[in-house]
C-alpha cells in the first residue's frame, strides 16, 4: 500500500493508464481478427480496407507507446505478407 502521497497519485495514474492501454491493445485485436476474417473468407478488397484500418489503428497505438514501434511494425509486416500471398493465390 503506498503511504506518500505521490505514490498515492502514481498508484491512481497507473490504473487509469492500465484502463485505456487495454481498451487500445483490445481495439488492435479486433482489428487483426476483422483481417483475418476478411482473408479467410477470401474477399480481397476487405482484406485489403480491413488492413488499412489495421495499420491506421496500429500506428496511433504506437505513438502513445501503447505498443513499442517495433512491435507495431512488425505486426503490419506480417500482416502485408498475409495479404500479399493471398492476392497472389487468388490471381
């Protein structure tokens, strides 16, 4: 249990932080999961808007060092690859 004040104050800021850190890395999930519904069934021009949408999403998270830079880069990598090898398959 904090005693000093300014640990009482950090303890508050840590769970409102907590809160809305969850709910941007929850809005990612989503967003990966509305992807790869999209590839899966095969409808390219969703997958292709669904991953604009991703890497939009992925690059606010970042910026507000939600998730680091390299992570989110990685995952819109991944991602592209994805997407590339099913269009490729697809034509």
């Amino acid at each position: 249990m904090a005693h000093s004040l300014s640990s009482k104050k950090r303890n508050r800021q840590n769970v409102k932080r907590k809160v809305i850190n969850r709910a941007r890395k929850s809005m990612v999930k989503t967003q990966i999961k509305h992807f790869e519904t999209a590839l899966t069934e095969g409808d390219m021009d969703k997958a292709t808007t669904q991953y604009r949408l991703l890497v939009q999403r992925l690059d606010r998270v970042s910026c507000t060092s939600t998730v680091h830079k390299n992570t989110a880069a990685r995952i819109k990598s991944r991602m592209a690859r994805r997407l590339n090898a099913a269009t490729a398959k697809k034509a």
